[in-house]
C-alpha cells in the first residue's frame, strides 16, 4: 500500500464521511489507499501492524469527531455532539489542565485541518516524487512543529502572527483567551496570516487555509464514485447512527458566515461559501435514487446553513479585506447577495425528480436573511447595490470632513 489510513469511524463510502473523501481522492490519482476502520488499540495493536509499512505515508484521523469528546461531555455524560480545537494550546477537561498543541502530544510529522483535500494531494504528490517532508512547510492549511529560531521555507506572501506560547498561557487565562480571538479572526479571513505559537524550545507554524474551492473543484470530489454505503463487514447498518441520519441526504454547498459563537465550523470549513453546481447536485440525487432502501424522500438537501448556496460579496475586492466573522450580525452585510433563488431554482428541480416524492431541509435556516428579500430577485440585486453605493458615500463623506 502507498497509504494506510486509520479512522475513529465506521468506513462508508459516503462523501459526509471524511476518510472515504480523501480515500476516493487518493484513488483517482493512481494511490493505492489501505483505510483501516476503528482499529483495536486497547489489545495488541494487530489492526496497526497488519499491513505492514506504506510506501509513502500513515494517516490518522479521529474521524468526523474529535476523539477527546466523542463519547462524554465535560461532565462525563453521554454525549450527543461536540467538536474540539486542538491545533494549539487547548483546555482538557478529562485532566482540568492546558495541553499544548496535539502535534506535540501525538508526534506526528504534519497536521491537516479544515477540509483537507487540497493539502492531501499536493502532500501527496511531493512525497511521491521523494521530497523530504520536513522541507513541505509553505502547503496551506497544514500546522507542523520546528525548533525555535530555525528558518523554514515560507510563502513570500505570507505575513505571521506571533500567539503567546504555550508556556505563557498557563500562567495567564488571559493570554490563552486573547489567542483564541486571533484563531478566530484568522479563520474568517481571505488574506490570513501564519499564526506562530511556542511550546517549551519548539515552535507550532499553522499556514493560513487554503482560498474557497472554485466550483469545478468541489464539484469534482463530490462527483468521485461513492456507493453511499457502508462497507460489507457491517451486517447490521443500523448501528451506524451517523449513516442513518445522512445517508438519503446531499450537501450542496460549504463553509457559513453566519459567525455563530457556540460553533467551530469557519474554524474548519470558513465562513466564505463554496457552492456545487446544480448539474453536479442533480447527478448525486440520480444516484441516491437508486439506493435500495430509498422511498422517495431526501431527508436533508442543505449544508451548514441550508440557505446560503451561492451566495457571496457583491465587490470581492471588499470580502478580501474584511475579518468580520459574521456577515449577518448584528445585520446582514450591504455587500451580501442574498439572492435565494439560485437555491429555490435548485429546490424546485429536485421535487421535480420522477422519483422523489419529498425533499426535507434539514440543516439550519437563516430567517434573518429571507426577512431582508423581497420577492423579485432583481429588486434585491438593485437594493443591494444602493446600499452599498450609499455606505461608500457615507465614508468618502466622513473621510473628507
């Protein structure tokens, strides 16, 4: 095998799952991919060593849940669902201590955050042609570990912020919440910056994420041949509970600017939306059709928040600049289109399928969005470019007085 991939998940061949993604994205460029489903690490490790060495690399994965908080909250209860940061400094509540970044603790060579498709295969592609790994320090959206004062190969267009360290934050909470306020920011940015972080005589380098997928990309690791199933092995696929809740559902877009405080998903998938084409939506629900237990209803045909497909700054060069991490509080940007019809258009061809009787919106809505449209899109395009017209005069006013 080239690679052995080792997740905290069941193995479904479903694009909601991020180990069958990246398997998928492998497979298509020529990897032989060897993905080792919730090994048995409490024994002898066998599951581990079966394989034996890959030609290229291990991957690790804790799955689509942060193996920390998967099964107990912080009060050691059952949990339903959470999900954890832990590219830095972190709080443990399983030992009520600050631990440093996991790169320390797990010693692994290299971190992949967010969605980490396009880090993957440029990684990939260089170890493949036999680059050293500890020189592949300038791929987006990677964190990796270097002793302090060493120079390593950077983007030139990249400037960097120095976080406290490690070492500072747990003599100081404060220190340690003004760094998550840089995280924060950072993550809701175009133009990012490297964030740097030191930890005991090493220092944390997390490169800035990659720009949003343009739309023939996306489109491209959704439209790879997923079965939508679960693996064989698994006689009884109702113990798989997240395969039941996304199994008959399509996601249409990524990333939400909605900048809510109690969720990490800019953190992971930014706030700047990545949006498929209808044709490639179209195409996965001919597919889902099929599937043999399907009757007629697609549970969810959404995305972190359902109605925001498509939608994006009226003047880029603006979204370029600005670390708002919210676009609709404490009021919707002037510079959003928030034209639902792209997504309504969508809804319709959908309900429209011979096959399928019903389709469900399952993800969040954003009502304070739908209360701003009117119902003619084009009186939204032109309000929208007023307001913005307007808010321009408004500073150059201010600047000149």
């Amino acid at each position: 095998m080239d690679v052995i991939f080792f997740t905290g998940d069941a193995y479904v061949d479903h694009p909601s799952f991020g180990a069958a993604v990246i398997g998928r994205i492998l497979e298509t460029e020529g990897i032989r991919v060897a993905i080792v489903p919730q090994p048995n690490w409490q024994d002898d490790l066998r599951d581990f060593k079966k394989l034996g060495k890959p030609n290229l690399y291990f991957a690790v994965t804790a799955g689509n849940m942060d193996s920390m908080v998967n099964h107990y909250t912080a009060n050691k209860r059952k949990r339903t669902n959470e999900a954890s940061l832990r590219r830095v400094t972190h709080y443990d509540y399983w030992s009520d201590k600050l631990k440093p970044s996991i790169l320390v603790d797990s010693r692994a060579d290299m971190l992949f955050y967010g969605m980490g498709e396009k880090s993957i295969l440029e990684y990939t592609e260089l170890i493949k042609k036999g680059v050293d790994y500890k020189k592949l320090t300038n791929i987006p959206q990677t964190a990796f570990l270097v002793p302090k004062n060493e120079n390593y190969a950077t983007n030139k267009k990249w400037n960097s912020i120095d976080l406290f360290s490690y070492e500072e934050c747990l003599e100081d909470k404060k220190k340690y919440a003004k760094n998550f306020m840089h995280i924060e920011e950072e993550s809701n940015k175009v133009e990012a910056n490297v964030l740097i972080q030191g930890v005991g005589n090493q220092q944390v380098i997390i490169n800035p994420p990659w720009p949003p997928l343009e739309e023939k990309e996306i489109d491209r690791f959704y439209d790879l041949p997923f079965t939508r199933l679960p693996h064989p092995r698994y006689k009884n696929k109702e113990e798989i509970p997240a395969y039941n809740m996304i199994r008959h559902s399509v996601n249409i877009h990524r990333g939400c600017f909605g900048g809510c405080t109690f969720c990490t998903i800019s953190a992971h998938q930014g706030k700047f939306i990545a949006s498929r084409s209808e044709e490639s939506i179209l195409k996965e629900v001919d597919k889902l059709v099929l599937m043999p237990d399907f009757k007629g209803y697609i549970s969810d045909l959404g995305g972190p928040s359902a109605n925001m497909y498509k939608m994006k700054g009226i003047h880029q060069e603006i979204c370029n600049k600005c670390k708002r991490p919210s676009c609709v509080f404490p009021d919707v940007c002037k510079n959003l289109n928030i034209d639902h019809k792209p997504m309504l258009d969508l809804y319709k061809k959908v309900r429209q399928h011979p096959d399928v009787k019903k389709a469900f919106i399952g993800s969040g809505i954003r009502y304070d969005m739908i209360l701003k449209e009117t119902s003619d899109p084009q009186v939204n395009k032109n309000n929208m470019e007023k307001n913005f017209k307007r808010k321009f005069r408004d500073k150059k006013r201010i600047r000149n007085t």
